[in-house]
C-alpha cells in the first residue's frame, strides 16, 4: 500500500464566528488539515506549537489586527506562509498588505473557487520555496559531473553505471544543453578504462572534407601539405574512448566509413591501402531524431543499428522536476566563490520563474543564466528585474492565464502602489497615466469585489 501523503495544514483566523466556520468547512472538505482562532492571540499559541504551512487571517480584528499577525509570521516563521481576507477592501489595504507580507489578498464575500485557487497559490510559493531551501541547505552530490535527484536523472545515472563496465557502443541522445558529453565521460571514467583516453570529437564542428583525416589519420604524402604521417582521433583513442558529438551532421559516405569501423575494428588511414586495428569503445551523442533520419535516407540504417547497442536518453531541464533549483544553487556557489564572493539569495518570485521557465537551451542556458546574475547583481538577493528581459516576459506571460483583463490590472496597480509607498503620483508617473485617470480606477477597484 502507498504511504498516505501528509495534509498541508492551516490555520484561519477571523473574528467572525460564521465566517471561520464556512473557511474551516470549505478547506476540511478539500483535504486540508484546518485550525481556527478568532484573535492574534490565539493565533499565535497555536503557531508557537504548531507547525503552519498557511496562515489565513481576516485583516480588521480587535485588540491586534491582521496586519501585525502578518508581520509576526514574516519575522519569526520563515517555513510558513501567509494570506489576507477581508470584508472592507481597499486599495491602501491591499498595498499595506502587500508590504507587510502577505502572498495573497482576497476580499469577502469569496467563492469556494476564489478561496481553493488563492489558498493554493500560496501554498505553491511555499513549496518552491522550500525546496530551494532545502537544495541550499544541502550540497548537491555530482555523479561523475552530472547533477539531479529527479527520477529521470536517476534513471541516467543508473543507465551509465551499467553501461560503464561494458565495451558496447553507447548512443546518447537529447536535446542541445542537456550534458551529453558529460554522460559519455561519466561512463568512460566509470569504468575499469578510465585511465585510458578518451577523446571527444565534435562532428558537427569539422569540414566535410577534413573529418576523415581527423579522424583516421593520413600517411605522408596523401594529399598537398601532408609532409608528414599523422595519426587521427581514433589511433590517440586507441584502447580507450572516443566520443562522436553530433554524428547526425556526418554524411552518408563517412558514416560507411564509421560502420567499418564499427564492424571489424579496422581504420584506414587517409593516402594508405593497409588497414589499422584499433580498440576503442565507440560512444556517439546526437541532438536529432537518427529514426527519422533513417527513414529519410540520410542515416544509414545499419549504421544506426550498431551504434544503438545501449541507448541513454537525456532529459530536458523542463522535465526534471526541481532540478533547475538544484542547478541554480550549484552554479551560484561556483561563480560565487570564482568572484569571492557570498551567493546572492534569489526571491521567491526568481524561485516559481526559474522552477516553471520552459529552458529551451536546457542546463547550458541555465548556467550561462546563472552566471550572468551573479556577476551583475550587486545586492544579496536576485529580483526579477536582474532577470534578461525575454525571461521576464516569459514568466509574464506563462503565469496567471486564468484571470480577467481588469484583474491583471487591478493586481499590477496595487503592486506599482506598494513599490511607492503609496505615492500616487510616482505611481501614476510609473503606469502612465495620469493623476485623475489613477484616481477613477482605485475607486472602482474599492467599490468593486474581486
């Protein structure tokens, strides 16, 4: 039987009876483990026993309101996160929200929708955030270079344990960025060879007419400017490995060339009829479909049947559940200790972009990202606005689909009041328009429930 998963536990805190009561019976009935308090107080006994994932408190209550429940959480509970409810919206309340804390503002009456999709959002930020936290606190465990704990990179790691006591050749594919090479010197430098050489050659990189030289040497005398013999890639490989990046780029008549190799162990080297035995374990990458390649007659098929003896697939970054927040911490304490330098502290809003961004460039987009933010932030935590601007319209563009046009807005002119205080001039100035037009829209927003 599958262990139970453990209920994510609140705590709701409202004045009014009948309100903590419908709260308490909306998230009991959705699998939440629910306490109530009807003051601050209250609240706070049960925080300073009570381990809390969500606090949701009312915003006026006597004696100690809302607000100073809020800022209590922020400075003394940094596993816990927390959102506001209340029946007097306005827009200062919303902004001293904001300020003080709190991930969520929600105003009463509310619908069950409105309430699950805000509770989760929140509980969401906590869970990303925890497990930066949890990556932070621990180093991470690199297996021959390669770093992950998703089920997916442990499938790699257990693919290149098996494969690194054997000789068979090795196909490894996925897409650009996602460490092929790393692989291929993670099984060479596994296995009983290690001391061997292992010799990586990026087929894609060298010239049609020269990759047959490089590879296989030439005899003095081959061709104009051989004044010397010259041994290629596969002789310096000799008793060890050699890794074939991108052999999806080789044309059909030196993929003829490879299968002999392949086949009987043999060279040719460029200018010589005597053939040349070599032992070397042949491991080959590619970033491009080699079936579709092979049915459009651009891969020799059998070609691709020796190559493909053990496959190994390497998962993209988007795929790898929270590796990304893995990657993120380890590549910010290497650039940070290559800078001397203490790694900056991403925000909670860097975490859910760097947790959902799609990584089309995989780990190396990553990395390159990384290192960007630790050379040019100058603070100890990393904003979005440090972010390139095509990653900061991503993330605009990815998140919250779900809501209106007057929503988004609503949210954007809250979030502009906050950053200035609730200046309205600075803020109009900042959204781009005018002082009147501001005004006209903060009382539709107060006369208004969301």
């Amino acid at each position: 039987m599958a262990p139970v998963a453990e209920k994510e536990c609140i705590l709701a805190v409202d004045d009014a009876p009948d309100a903590l009561e419908l709260i308490e019976r909306r998230l009991a009935a959705n699998g939440y483990q629910v306490f109530t308090a009807s003051s601050v107080a209250e609240a706070i006994r049960i925080l300073d026993s009570t381990p809390v994932d969500l606090v949701i408190t009312d915003l006026k209550m006597p004696k100690v309101s809302g607000i100073d429940l809020v800022r209590h959480i922020r400075e003394n509970l940094k596993d816990t996160e927390v959102m506001m409810i209340t029946g007097y919206p306005t827009i200062q309340g919303a902004v001293t929200a904001v300020k003080a804390g709190s991930q969520e503002f929600l105003t009463k009456p509310f619908t069950d929708e409105e309430l699950l999709a805000a509770v989760r959002r929140a509980l969401d930020v906590l869970k990303v955030r925890r497990g930066a936290n949890s990556v932070a606190d621990r180093p991470p465990s690199p297996f021959c270079g390669l770093i992950g704990e998703s089920q997916a990179m442990r499938d790699v790691f257990q693919a290149i344990s098996k494969a690194a006591s054997s000789r068979a050749t090795v196909l490894i594919s996925g897409e650009s960025g996602t460490g092929k090479e790393l692989a291929a010197r993670a099984i060479h430098y596994s296995g009983p060879w290690a001391s061997a050489p292992f010799v990586p050659v990026n087929c894609g990189g060298i010239p049609e007419n020269l990759l047959e030289s490089e590879l296989f040497g030439y005899v003095k005398g081959a061709f104009t400017g051989a004044s010397e013999s010259r041994a290629g890639f596969f002789q310096v490989a000799d008793g060890g490995s050699v890794f074939l990046d991108e052999i999806g780029n080789t044309s059909v008549h030196m993929q003829a060339k490879l299968l002999r190799v392949l086949q009987d162990g043999e060279i040719h080297m460029v200018g010589s009829a005597r053939p040349r035995r070599v032992d070397v374990r042949v491991l080959a990458a590619t970033n491009k479909d080699l079936h579709t390649l092979v049915k459009n007659e651009l891969f020799r098929e059998d070609l691709f049947f020796r190559l493909n003896v053990i496959t190994i697939s390497m998962p993209p970054l988007r795929e790898r559940e929270d590796d990304a927040l893995l990657l993120a911490v380890h590549f910010a304490t290497m650039f940070a200790e290559e800078l001397g330098r203490t790694p900056p502290r991403p925000s909670d809003e860097i975490l859910h972009i760097l947790k959902n961004y799609h990584w089309p460039g995989n780990v190396r987009e990553l990395q390159n990202l990384i290192q960007r933010l630790v050379v040019m932030t100058d603070g100890d935590v990393i904003e979005v606005p440090d972010l390139p601007a095509m990653m900061r319209f991503s993330a605009a563009r990815r998140a919250g689909l779900d809501r209106t046009l007057a929503e988004v807005e609503a949210e954007h002119i809250r979030n502009v009041l906050a950053s200035t205080d609730g200046n309205k001039v600075r803020a109009a100035k900042i959204l781009g328009i005018d002082r009147k037009t501001l005004r006209e829209k903060l009382k539709t927003y107060e006369s208004e429930p969301r």
